[in-house]
C-alpha cells in the first residue's frame, strides 16, 4: 500500500513538472500568428491545423495531452523562416473535438494522412515528438510515399520500448491527477467543448495504458530516412532503442561501410520533458538532418 501511494504521488509530481515546463515553454514561445488555420473533415470528424510559413511542408504532431502552441511554441517561429509549417491537433486534444470509442494510433494516423490530403499535400517531412512520434512512425508505415524524411523525438514504436517505470507510471494514471493545472486552463481556452475534460482524460489515460507494437518488420521496412531523438535519461529503454536504429539501417562501422541515411542523437542530461525544452540543440539536429 505505501509502495503504490509512493508512485501515485512521485507521478503526480512528474505530471505537474511536465505541465508547467509545457506551460512555460509555451509562454516563451514567439507569438506568430498562423497564415491559415481550420478544420479537416477527416475519417468521421474534424482535425484542426495551423500553417506557417512557406516552402517545402514539414508536419508537426504533438505529444499526450498538448496543443500545438504548448509543444511547438518555440520551433514553429524558426521552421517558419524556410519552411511551410503544418501542425494539428489530434482527437480531443486543443481545438480538435473529442470523439467517442476507443483511440488508437492507426486511427490518428490515417487522421494525419486525412489532413494531408485536404491541403493537397502529396508528400512532406514528418517530425513528431512523444506520442506523435509513435504516430508518425504508423503513418511511415501506412503511407510510405507519404513521407520524405521522418523525424522521431523521445518516441518508440512499442511500448515495450519505454522503461519498466514509464510503463508502471502509465498503469496508475487518474483524471485527478491532471485537474486543477494549467493543463486543464489551457484546455478550457480552446476546446470546442469544455464538459469532455473528464472523457477526454479517461480515453487517454486508457490509450497510455494499452500496450501496442507495430511490428519490427514493418519498422525495417521503412525506406524514409530517420532521426532519432533522444534524451539519455528520457524514460525510453536504449537497448531497445539501440535495436530500433539497427532496423533502420543504423549501428554501423562507417568506416567500414557506408553512412547510414537514418540517424541516431543522444542528448545528454535530459528528461522526456527537458529534451522537448532544448530548442536551440532539436533545431540544430532538424536543420542538419532535413537539409
């Protein structure tokens, strides 16, 4: 019993770091108005999206729980400088509207390729942080050609790639533990329907808690160059991660042999949440890699 209380009250306490870094992050972040924004009707409902920018398209997909300001405020102004930016929210999160049944990554996925389609973009580089990085990872594997370049930060392709303690974490997740924060300020700001809060945190809360694998076959196959980033204490299990690289073609003597066109950056000292905060050191790992 204590052992459990313990966990319960170490989680809350990360969950409550997390949201007012987010929180922070987002306040910092240069306030650049969208050139165009609404909604997709896609796969039975509607997806919110931003654009920025213009030129080549890169997508943006945000992490659990967050909008596209709280996880994109700061790298949105700077990718914008070159590049047309197109961010979205997925089901229930920000403006987008919940939605009923049970989530899964397949379906955010062909949500993402939904939004494409609607703006007419055949192909882009794809960047996703945390739970948008499993999605991208999905939607690589859905619609290959749909993606140029692919980029993963602190994101794995299966639960089993997270640390026993992030897993146990997921388990003992409440709605509780999320109200009253400036993550739930921010939710009444924007969401089309402010009395979803507790449904909304009860289908996340159950979509964490599912494990899911998508397969090391599938992941082998992808032919888009990837990066992977990494926080080196982020909660991703690196052997794993390790191995997920080697799939891409990565963990090579390249003196041997050649360059692999995926590539694998550890950032030292950094949490799952810090590493989403180090936007000079992510911009300069995009940058190279993307260009």
């Amino acid at each position: 019993m204590k052992t459990l209380l313990k966990t319960n009250n170490l989680l809350k306490s990360v969950l409550l770091i997390a949201i007012i870094c987010f929180t922070a992050l987002q306040s910092n972040g240069q306030q650049l108005k969208p050139a165009a924004s609404g909604y997709a009707p896609v796969n039975g409902t509607k997806i919110y999206y931003e654009v920025y920018g213009e030129g080549k398209p890169i997508i943006l997909l945000h992490g659990a729980f967050m909008t596209i300001e709280m996880n994109w405020g700061q790298i949105i102004p700077e990718l914008a400088k070159t590049r047309k930016v197109i961010a979205m929210e997925m089901r229930g999160h920000g403006h987008t509207p919940f939605s009923e049944g049970k989530l899964e990554l397949a379906t955010m996925a062909i949500d993402v390729k939904g939004v494409m389609d609607y703006l007419k973009v055949e192909n882009a580089d794809v960047v996703g942080y945390s739970m948008g990085g499993s999605i991208a990872y999905e939607l690589a594997i859905q619609n290959p050609k749909s993606v140029n370049k692919l980029v993963i930060i602190s994101s794995t392709y299966k639960s089993s790639g997270w640390l026993p303690a992030v897993s146990d974490g997921f388990k003992n997740m409440k709605p509780e533990f999320l109200q009253n924060t400036p993550l739930k300020t921010g939710y009444d700001a924007v969401a089309p329907d402010k009395t979803k809060w507790v449904p909304f945190l009860e289908q996340m809360i159950a979509f964490v808690k599912t494990p899911f694998d998508m397969g090391d076959a599938n992941i082998a196959k992808i032919t888009s160059p990837v990066l992977i980033i990494s926080g080196d204490n982020d909660g991703l299990d690196k052997v794993e991660l390790a191995k997920t690289y080697q799939l891409l073609g990565g963990g090579v003597s390249a003196d041997l042999a050649p360059m692999p066109k995926s590539h694998l950056a550890i950032v030292p000292s950094q949490s799952h949440v810090g590493l989403m905060m180090q936007t000079t050191t992510i911009l300069g790992y995009l940058n190279g890699f993307l260009k």
